[in-house]
C-alpha cells in the first residue's frame, strides 16, 4: 500500500508523489491549513492538507490522535522558518491530496504526541499502544540489529544457527522447570529449558563443531534484578577451540 516509510522521506525524495500509511501522532488546524504529524516504525512525517483538496481536506478535519490513515501527496521543503532541525523528517513535508481513514480511534488510555509519566499497570494492560510510543519502537528497532549483527558475526565465523527443543525432560539444574502437562500420555509432563545446555552438547558430539542459538529460556523462580521466569540468552558451543581463539 505505501511508497516509503514516514521516517525515509528527506530533501532527495522533493517533487515525489509518495504513499505514506501509519497512525496520526499529531493533530494541529491553523486556520483553514490542517497539519497532521502522521507516525510508522521509522519516524514521522508532517502532511499538509489544504482547503483546495476539498474532500481530503473535509476528512482530515474529522481525524483525530491514533486514527490509523494512508495519505497521498507529494514531498516538498518547507517553507523558511518552519524547518524543524529535531527531527529528521524536519526539513520537508508532504502536501496531502487524497486522505483515507483506515481505520478510527477512541480516545487513547495514554499520551503518545508528548511524554508523560504512565503507570505500568497501565502500560501493560494496553501494550500494543504503548509499544507504538517511539523511545519503545526505537528500542525493538536496536535490539533487531544488535542481533542482526550477532548473527553476521557468528556466521561469517562457521557457528550454525540451530534451534534446539522447548518441551524436553526435567533435568538437575540450579532452578526449578516450568512444567506443561502432556494431553497423550496422562500425569506425565514436559518441562521448559532452563538453557539448551544438554542439546549443544549432543550437538558437539555429534560434530556441529560450532553451534549457537538466540534461545528462550525458563526459569520457575522469584524475579531478581538480573533474572527474570522468561528471558533470552546468546547460547554458544564449540569444539576444538583453543583458549586464544
């Protein structure tokens, strides 16, 4: 449906007609000119609309915070004293043509176009909206290419991404299992991995040589500030390694 992503448009993308898809961050109406600060994964783009789009212009007045939209328009500098130098979208802005509401919001449980203290009870009861706040976005996005560059770099040093068993046997380890109830075989149960400690060992004796894994792991203890029932962890094997390689 989208040509670019909000946050990719800048001075190279002016005289463009664009698509841009994602969700109203910002509502402003400056006497007969509506901006609309329109948010996706990668930023946000300032649109323009305008009384001489008259339909678009119509709907845009009815848009408000969170309404989910695709716009079309063409990419253009602002004007002198407008530039905004924060963001990096700032220097341009799309001129809206044609204004389609995807789909409407109810008032949102919390702010998201200024920052504000929310409590977490709140912020976990409606997660998906707190995970469009940006500082949260910007998070998920670091953490994709931290792991991204783990993987490029274990590649390109002959470890083999191998995805090991969730549901195993209980095994003596320095916490309890979280057990999963078997529906075939009666009062039996499988148990989540505290580590795939077990599996990468089978792995080297059977001469994978150099294993990892980004692994979900389990723990069924009490929250400690380095410890958490649910976590990931860079798992890592080899063979035939000597201390300084």
């Amino acid at each position: 449906m989208r040509s670019h992503f909000c946050g990719e448009l800048n001075e190279s993308n002016v005289d463009q007609e664009v698509i841009l898809c994602g969700w109203v961050h910002r509502r402003r109406d400056h006497g007969g000119v509506i901006f609309l600060d329109v948010r996706d994964r990668e930023g946000i783009t300032q649109v323009v609309f305008d009384p001489d789009s008259e339909k678009s212009f119509a709907i845009a007045e009815g848009v408000r915070n969170e309404f989910v939209i695709l716009v079309k328009g063409s990419v253009r500098l602002r004007p002198e004293g407008t530039i905004n130098e924060e963001m990096p979208t700032g220097r341009i802005e799309v001129l809206g043509k044609q204004l389609e509401v995807l789909n409407a919001s109810a008032t949102p449980p919390m702010q998201l176009d200024e920052y504000a203290e929310v409590g977490e009870d709140v912020r976990l009861l409606y997660r998906y909206i707190d995970l469009r706040r940006p500082e949260m976005a910007a998070r998920l996005r670091f953490r994709s290419k931290v792991v991204n560059t783990i993987r490029n770099f274990l590649d390109s040093n002959g470890f083999l991404d191998i995805e090991t068993p969730l549901l195993t046997k209980a095994t003596p380890e320095g916490a309890r299992d979280y057990l999963v109830p078997s529906r075939t075989h009666p009062n039996k149960f499988f148990a989540l991995p505290q580590s795939p400690q077990l599996f990468k060992q089978i792995l080297m004796a059977s001469g994978m040589d150099r294993y990892y894994q980004i692994a979900k792991c389990f723990r069924d203890e009490d929250l400690r500030a380095d410890r958490q029932p649910e976590f990931t962890q860079i798992d890592v094997e080899t063979s035939f390694m000597e201390e300084n390689h």
